[in-house]
C-alpha cells in the first residue's frame, strides 16, 4: 500500500513548566470569547480523551445555549488500560488545566467547574487541593469568579463515559444517557456542560500562551499538534511521551519496541491490536487522514513481544469488559459474558473454532446496538485480535 | 444517636443534603466504617429524604463501595493486562502466602483484606497495588513482603 511515512517527532509542551500563568490567565480572559473559541478552532485541537471532537466547537455550541447557569468538568476518570497521562498532567502541571477551566467557563458563562477525580487517584487530592486554593486566590484577586472542586469517583470504568460521568455526580448509578441531548446543551444537573479530558484542556492552555498556530504547525492534516503517549508492556522505555500526531506505527516501534514486537494495542483496551505485519501502514492519529489506517487513540500504547499469548491479551480484556458493562443495555451485558466465555469454550476444544466467527457476529450486533461507547467498542480489540491471531485463540 | 447516625449526620452537614451528595457521603461512610451495612444506607437514606431503594441503588453499582465488611488495610492488586504481564501473580502469591488469606478475604484480626482490581493507571511501573489510598510500583515478592511487613507494625 502506498504510504506517506511520517517521522516520529517528540514535542515538549504539556510537561513544559511555565511561571506566568497568571498573566496567561488574565490576559487570556481579557480578550473576547469569541476570540478564543476562533483561536481553539483555527488550532484545530481534537479532544485527547478518545473520541475526538474538535474542542473550540465544544465550547462555542456551549457558548450558544442561553441557560443562565452551565458548567465546566475535567474528566479525570483515566480508566482506560495502559493510560496513565492524566495522572502525571494533575500532578506536574495542575495549573495548566484550572487555568483552561477557568477561560471555559468565562468563553461559555459558568461559574462552577468539577474535576471528576476517578477514586484510584485519591492520593492527588491534597497537592490538586492545595493547587485549586491558591489558583482560586489569583482569581479573586483580579476579580474572576470561578470556583473549582473535585468529586471522587468510585472505582467504575464507566464513569469516564460523559454522560454516565454526570449521573455519578448528580448521585445516581453511572449509566450512560441516550444521546441526544449532548452535554453542550444538556449534560451535568440537565444545564449545559462542556465536559474535556485533562490533557485536552491543558493543549488549550498551550494554545492561549503561544497561539494557534504553534499548536497546529505539529502532527499532520487532520491530526493536529502533539499528543500524549502512554507507553507500557514489553518495551524498553515505558513512561509518557508527548509526540507529534500522525507518525507510523513502524517508526514508534522502532523508537520503543523491544526489538521483538508483534503487535501493539493502540488505545487500550476499546482500541485495535495491531499486527507486526501493518505497523509500516498504521498512522496514530484522528480518522480521516488520507493515507494508510489512521487510528483514533486516548494515547494507550502497548506493545507485546513474542512471548505473550494473544489469547491471554484477549481473555484479558473481556474479563475487563465483563465487570466493566454497566450492564444497562443487553447486547453489551449478555454479549461480554458470552465472549468472555465463548473463547475459553473455544480454547478448551468444547466448541469448534468455527465458533469464533459465531463470536465476531456477536461483537459486530455489539457495536451496532450496544447504547455507549464500552458494548460498541468491544469489537475493536475482539475482531483485531482474532482475526489476525486465530491460531491462536484455538490451539 | 448511634455512632453510624453520627457520622451520617456530620457528612450530611459537610457535603449536604442533595441527591448529588450522596456519592460524597457514601465514600466517607466506607472510609469510616469499611462498608455500608444496610443500617448506614437505610439511614443516609433517611438523613437525605431519599427512598432507601435510591440509595442502595447508587451503593451498589461502584466497586469501591465495599458491602460486607472489610479489613482496617483494603489491598488492591491490579489485574488488568500490564500487571498480569509483568508478574501480578507472584505478588499475589507473596500477599496470599504472607497474611494467609485468599482474594476476597479479610485477616481473622480484621486488619487485611485482599482484592483485586482494574488498571491503576501505572501500568508504566507494573505490577502494581493501592492499600488503601496509597499506591505501590514496580512490585516484587520480596518489596510487598517488604511493605506489608511495616503495615503489620501498625496497630489493628
Ligand atoms: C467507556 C468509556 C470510557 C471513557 N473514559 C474516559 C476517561 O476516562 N477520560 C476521558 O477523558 N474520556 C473518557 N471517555 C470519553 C468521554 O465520554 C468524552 O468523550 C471525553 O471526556 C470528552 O473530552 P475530550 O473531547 O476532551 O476528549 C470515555 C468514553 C467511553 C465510552
Ligand atoms: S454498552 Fe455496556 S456500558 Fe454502555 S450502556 Fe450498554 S451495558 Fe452499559
Ligand atoms: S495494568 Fe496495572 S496499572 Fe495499568
């Protein structure tokens, strides 16, 4: 297949310690919000949590509602296998992410924003308190009212689904809603929400320092700017590294493979496993780029060596699905059960390895009727897996 | 008033009455107590106006929300992919060897109970486990043997 290659280039912004937030801060909030929504957009920023969206119209269809009280939430959840970015942005660099609350909340007209904390991370709240206290300061000092406070999670994946993230917070079960209505105009309490992962807002606290286009001049068309990287398994350097959207597979695994790869699981668990054989056709970055496969990702990477049973990866992560399912919606609920059970039949001999197709229909019905995020997205990791490893999930 | 109706009282005052404290108010309950009985949920449910089905409705859904009672020091060894791979069952073994319990069990003096859990978001620094609220890396048999040797120096 014919491939543009992208060279994998690191960038070193979101871990950058910057002393002058406050004067980011105030002079931010001294332009018009308008401005600020056209600078997101020009920058073409996509949401770093998983999905994508592009974040300047987040905030602009939030800024069109004409409810007088709106919020702004941080999702801080992080429970997606192998993402461990979040963590290390609320500890290294907290301000960035209450600065961007704070101009969210004056670009859309709220007052009150939330970091959904997942429980896990308890142990950041006294340093993310501490930080809150003195940004809060700064703020009545130069006459901003915006408040911030952190609500615990409890332990559930799925809270990190945005709707199902605001029914935990207003005290209910953590079901995801129907969508629509969107959060930007009905999400936390039914008011308008916009609701950003942490490294997205701290990507726009980049862009209000050093402009627009320094963000987009990274990464390629349609993936723009940097990202964070989560890289663990069988590599020698596991940690978190900011690199430029868009860069082959190939080229990542030359930089962080053991020497001895054979597939990498790009977006953890709801991502695709990738085998040796695509990595030179495999771009990281948003859909729609041109050339090659392009995979969407939360910035999960994690790489297997020859020595891992892609059985034990797959078992792995239906046993994750399986007490993960909020278990509201059947195809998901019954679904992840029958798979998790399906391939341990198959592997045991008690069901033919014709079976396995049996079980890729299954995960396809999933992804056309499961209700969120989670059911659809089974299939991903199940058919990437299976098809390119049947031999093993039989012998 | 009890000491259960107490604490309820007090986390009510702290957080307030409204449906969307109750989440608050659950996690400070398990804090204290270790669980929620269906005494505390009958009673937050009475101390927030709430029919008590709401509440155990709520209580049940998170994993964190512990409903039988549990050990003074709650381990929870991570389980998901990374952890299994880099050796989450000799830490296991060590813990299960060490304080004699099984996964999902509690130490007869009521200080320990074993557990499992998903990714803790260090997968970087695998294996690893939360007591309680403080996490632990880069886990060996010998460095768990390590840790839970100073947990068992504190009192019970
Ligand atoms: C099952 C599931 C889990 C999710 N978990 C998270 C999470 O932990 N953190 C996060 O930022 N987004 C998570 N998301 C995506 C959110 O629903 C939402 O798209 C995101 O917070 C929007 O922020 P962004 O536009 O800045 O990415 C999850 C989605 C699904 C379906
Ligand atoms: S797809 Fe799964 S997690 Fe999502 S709503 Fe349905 S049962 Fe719940
Ligand atoms: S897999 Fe154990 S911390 Fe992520």
């Amino acid at each position: 297949m014919a491939f543009e290659s992208y060279q994998l280039k690191r960038a070193d912004f979101i871990f950058k310690n910057e002393n002058d937030w406050e004067k980011i801060l105030s002079r931010t909030l001294s332009r018009p919000p308008q401005e600020i929504i056209n600078e997101l957009m020009s920058s073409e920023l996509k949401g770093r949590g998983g999905a994508g969206f592009p974040t300047g119209l987040k905030w602009k269809l939030t800024a069109e509602e004409s409810a007088s009280v709106k919020y702004v939430i941080c999702n801080a959840d992080e429970g997606e296998p192998g993402t461990f970015k979040d963590r290390e942005i609320l500890s290294l660099v907290p301000y960035k992410v209450l600065v961007a609350m704070a101009v969210c909340g004056y670009v859309i007209g709220a007052a009150n924003g939330f970091i959904y904390l997942r429980g896990e991370y308890k142990y950041l709240v006294p340093e993310l308190n501490k930080a809150i206290k003195e940004f809060e300061y700064y703020c009545k000092e130069i006459n901003h009212n915006f408040n911030i406070s952190i609500f615990l999670g409890s332990g559930a994946y799925i809270c990190g689904e945005e709707t199902a993230l605001f029914d935990s917070m207003e005290g209910k079960r953590g079901e995801p809603r129907n969508k629509p209505p969107y959060p930007t105009s009905s999400g936390y309490m039914g008011k308008p929400t916009v609701i950003n992962n942490v490294e997205t807002l701290a990507h726009t606290f980049t862009i209000f320092k050093y402009g627009a286009k320094k963000f987009y001049d990274l990464g390629v068309q349609y993936s723009r700017g940097s990202k964070l990287f989560s890289v663990s398994g069988d590599t020698p350097k596991p940690g978190i590294y900011e690199l430029e959207l868009g860069m082959s597979l190939q080229d990542f695994v030359e930089e962080f493979g053991d020497g001895d790869t054979k597939a990498v699981q790009v977006g953890g668990a709801s991502g695709f496993l990738v085998p040796r054989k695509k990595f030179a056709e495999t771009a990281i970055g948003y859909k729609g780029k041109l050339t090659g496969i392009s995979l969407p990702t939360g910035g999960s990477m994690m790489l297997f060596n020859s020595s891992r049973s892609m059985y034990n990866v797959l078992d792995n992560y239906l046993e994750f699905f399986k007490e993960e399912s909020c278990g509201q919606c059947t195809p998901c609920r019954v679904g992840c059960q029958q798979l998790y059970s399906g391939i341990k039949a198959v592997k045991r001999g008690e069901k033919p390895a014709q079976y396995l197709d049996k079980l890729l229909k299954l995960t396809e019905t999933m992804q056309l009727t499961a209700k969120c995020g989670l059911g659809q997205s089974v299939a991903n990791s199940f058919s990437s897996i299976v098809e390119n490893f049947r031999e093993e999930m039989i012998y | 008033m009890n000491p259960v109706q107490d604490l309820i009282k007090s986390l009510a005052d702290k957080h307030g009455k409204n449906r969307e404290n109750l989440l608050p108010i659950l996690q400070g309950v398990v804090e204290q107590e270790k669980y929620l009985s269906e005494y505390s949920m009958i009673e937050i449910a009475r101390e927030l106006d709430l029919p008590a089905a709401e509440v155990f409705g709520t209580a049940t859904f998170y994993s964190f929300l512990e409903h039988k009672k549990m050990g003074k020091y709650i381990i929870r060894v991570c389980k998901t992919i990374t952890c299994s791979m880099k050796g989450k069952n000799q830490i296991l073994h060590a813990i299960e060897d060490m304080l004699k319990v099984s996964i999902g069990e509690t130490t007869p003096d009521g200080k320990f109970s074993l557990m499992q859990t998903n990714c803790l978001g260090w997968c970087h620094k695998a294996p690893a486990m939360l007591i309680n609220n403080d996490i632990y890396t880069e886990l060996t048999p010998e460095k768990v043997r390590e840790i839970l040797g100073e947990y068992m120096k504190r009192e019970s």
